[in-house]
C-alpha cells in the first residue's frame, strides 16, 4: 500500500474534531471520516422556529478546562449561559424540587440524608483522584457494584431517590451493575461546579470546530487497512480507500469493534464488553403546563415509570425557549427496547407512559420528532475502569492506529475534548510526518 502522511480521523464528535484541530494546529494533514451528515456526536441541537433546543448533550460544566479553552479559541464565551435551575425527584405522586447541585434530597428521609454523609467519606480520602484523570487510585473501589455498596452503606430509599436519579441524569446508567469509582467521581462532579449551555444551542461547539477542517460527511468507514507489515496504511469507506500514515478511532467501542479483524484478544474482549447506553429522545411540543418550576424530572421508577425522567427545555435558563417544548429520556432496558422500532411506534410507547406520570403535559403536546441515540453515554460497569487501562495500553496493536473517545477518558465532554487531544499529541510525538505550524 502507498504511503501517504496524511492522519485520518474516524469520527466527527468531540473526540476526533479536538484530534484533527490540534493535528492541524501541528502542522499534519488530517481528514475525518464522518457516517453521519453533521459534526458533534451525541451534541445534537434543533432549531424550531426562533427556539433551538437541545437534544443530546445538555450542558459542559464549569470545570471542563480543555473544553472551555476551545470555547475561547473560537470566541465562544459570550455565548456561554450558566444554568441555574432546579432539578425534580418524583416520589409516591409528590414532586420534590431540589436547588442544583444541592446534597439536600428532600425525596428521601431526614434520616436517610443524614446517613448519605457516608458517600462522601471516599470522596474525601481521594480527593485529588476524583479527576478525570485520576483512574489508578480508584481501582479498587472500582470492583465494587453501587446498587450493592448504597443498600449497604446507606439504605434502599437512598438509592432509589438520591442514587438512581443522579446516574439517570449523570450518566445515563441505572445504578445496578455500575462502578462505585464511577459514581464517586460522578457525585464529586454534581457538587463541586456548576453547569454551562449555549445560548445557541450546545452544537455551535462541534460546528466551530469543523468549520476549518477537512470533514468527510456521509462516508461511513467499513475497514482499517494494514499492510503487510502490519502496519495501518488506511481505511475502506462508503466511497472509496483513503491512504494514511496513522488512523485515529474516535467512535464508541462498540463501532469499532467490526473495524478490523486482527484485534488481539484483550483487544476484542474489550471492545465487546464496553457498553453505551442507547435509547429514542423524543421531542414534545405544544403547551406545556404552568406551574412548571424545574428543568428535569425524574420519575418513580419504583412506582413503575418506564421513562427515566423528563426535561423542560424552556427552564434550562431564563428565556432559553417559549414554554412549548418537553423532552421524554427512555432509559435503561426501555430504551433498549425501543432503540430499533420505528418512530411510530417509539411514540405509541412513550406517549403511553407519559400519559402515566404527567397526564396534565400529555393532553397539550404531541410528539414532534424522534431522535436517535445508539451510543449516549459510556457505561463504567464494576471493573471497567481497569479494563480501560489495559485496553489504552494495547495501543499501537496494530502499528498506527491511536484510540481517542469519551470512554477511554472516564465519560463527559471533556473527556471526549482530552482524548482527541491526547491522541493527537501521540501521533506528533511517534510521526516523522509533523511539519512547522501553520
């Protein structure tokens, strides 16, 4: 195969346009290969009428500090709106507001609160590990399952009230089967910054950072090519070969996996056991009703709510939109059973169980839209974090080819924003093909 010192990216999310704009910054010739027809991964945004509304990644917090940097590098920060809004947990029919980023569920018992001081005891020890980065103090607390520690630790109430609903609207995750590491970082996150949105629409992010690079859209790669030494010398797409000298895979594990047929088996047990969570967002619009104080709400799973919570677009910050717009999030194994239907049926479903939990939005809004959402958010199950290690270690396996991605950084945009940058800096630091910036 000929070689060529062009980098190709696969992905156009966070991930991979952070990688191609430091590559590009680096002087190296860099083309991403993107399956879909817009920039941003799950940072999605729709326009209705003067109204843009948010219909994947919800807000950046105020400690994303790669992400923020980006913000500036494109004149972004007079577009920064910091949310201040109240979050809701639903519990036997009552509606319990909480101020953002409080520790004070008013869901559970005064009891109960009392006792969740104990979360924070590792917290605390840990302190300095609880940053993105930090993944070699917490491997052992990353062998214990949350569902399991919260029974024990604290009591069911509390996981049901406190527990579940922060990985529902956190991490897209419900609490059984994932990583007590995970939550702790997630918990430490929720307390210690707040949130920011733009004001038009959280994809001007992505979109800005494409704007100057060299985006294939509509391409989907279908293979990683190596040559005979083994090392990738490019990839087979929708529309053709392109040649390189080094591929990034900024896509979600599970995308990557069918790439290539030579993964070592560390490799390839990875890659089928790393999951995303997946599921339909579908977008109301009508009249939604007064009185609303919040901007999400999670439901009762307890008292058999299939629809993980709620959110009101217009309470993200004052003015965000007219009050004629609510967001239905199906999670867990309900969104799992309807990521595959159409979108009548998608709707059928969750217009049934909206009906349920919040018959006074229901009889003014009717579904607008169906978005997809195959590969939300990582899902940091008991021992992932290891096994994440591990698989970053295999990089090189074959020669060429880097990882990038939310996953391997412990979730979040910024994450995502690290990798891609991270990455590129191991392609300039390993290639003889970097030039003088430009």
């Amino acid at each position: 195969m000929a070689r060529t010192n062009r980098v190709i990216v696969i992905g156009a999310g966070m991930a991979g346009l952070t990688a191609a704009h430091f590559l590009n910054e680096a002087g190296i010739e860099t083309v991403i290969i993107e399956r879909d027809t817009r920039p941003g991964g799950r940072i999605m945004s729709v326009r209705r009428g003067e109204d843009t509304i948010d219909v994947g990644a919800q807000f950046i917090h105020t400690n994303y500090t790669l992400t923020l940097e980006l913000c500036g590098k494109f004149g972004l920060q007079s577009d920064l709106v910091e949310m201040r809004s109240n979050d809701m947990v639903m519990r036997d029919g009552r509606a319990h507001v909480i101020a953002w980023g409080s520790i004070r569920m008013t869901a559970i018992s005064l009891w109960s609160q009392l006792k969740s001081v104990r979360q924070f005891a590792p917290i605390v020890k840990r302190r300095r590990s609880m940053a993105l980065d930090g993944w070699d103090e917490l491997l052992e607390l990353d062998k214990l399952e949350l569902a399991t520690y919260a029974r024990l630790k604290l009591n069911q109430e509390s996981l049901d009230y406190m527990v579940r609903p922060l990985t529902l609207t956190y991490s897209m995750s419900e609490p059984e089967g994932i990583s007590l590491a995970y939550y702790l970082r997630a918990l430490y996150m929720y307390v210690t910054s707040g949130a920011y949105c733009f004001r038009s629409g959280n994809d001007v992010l992505p979109k800005a950072l494409a704007h100057k690079l060299d985006v294939r859209y509509g391409t989907a790669v279908t293979s990683i090519l190596c040559d005979d030494a083994g090392k990738v010398g490019g990839v087979r797409t929708s529309e053709g070969e392109f040649e390189c000298s080094a591929v990034i895979a900024a896509i979600p594990s599970p995308a990557l996996l069918p790439l290539y047929s030579g993964w070592d088996g560390q490799q390839r047990e990875f890659l089928r056991e790393f999951a995303f969570a997946m599921m339909p967002l579908v977008l109301f619009e009508g009249r939604v009703r007064d009185g609303v104080t919040y901007w999400g709400g999670v439901l009762d799973r307890r008292a058999g709510h299939r629809v993980s919570f709620l959110t009101y677009p217009h309470m993200k910050y004052v003015g965000a939109s007219l009050p004629r717009y609510l967001l239905a999030w199906p999670l867990g194994r309900f969104g799992e059973e309807l990521i595959e239907l159409s979108d009548d049926k998608i709707i059928e479903a969750v217009t049934a169980e909206l009906r349920k939990a919040s018959p006074a939005d229901v009889n003014a809004i009717e579904a607008a839209s169906v978005i997809r959402h195959p590969h939300t958010y990582p899902q940091y199950r008991m021992g992932m974090f290891e096994k994440v290690l591990r698989f970053k270690t295999s990089e090189g396996r074959p020669s060429g080819l880097y990882f990038a991605g939310d996953y391997t950084e412990g979730g979040m945009i910024e994450g995502a924003a690290r990798s891609g940058q991270k990455a590129a800096q191991r392609v300039v630091a390993g290639s003889s093909c970097a030039a003088s910036p430009r």
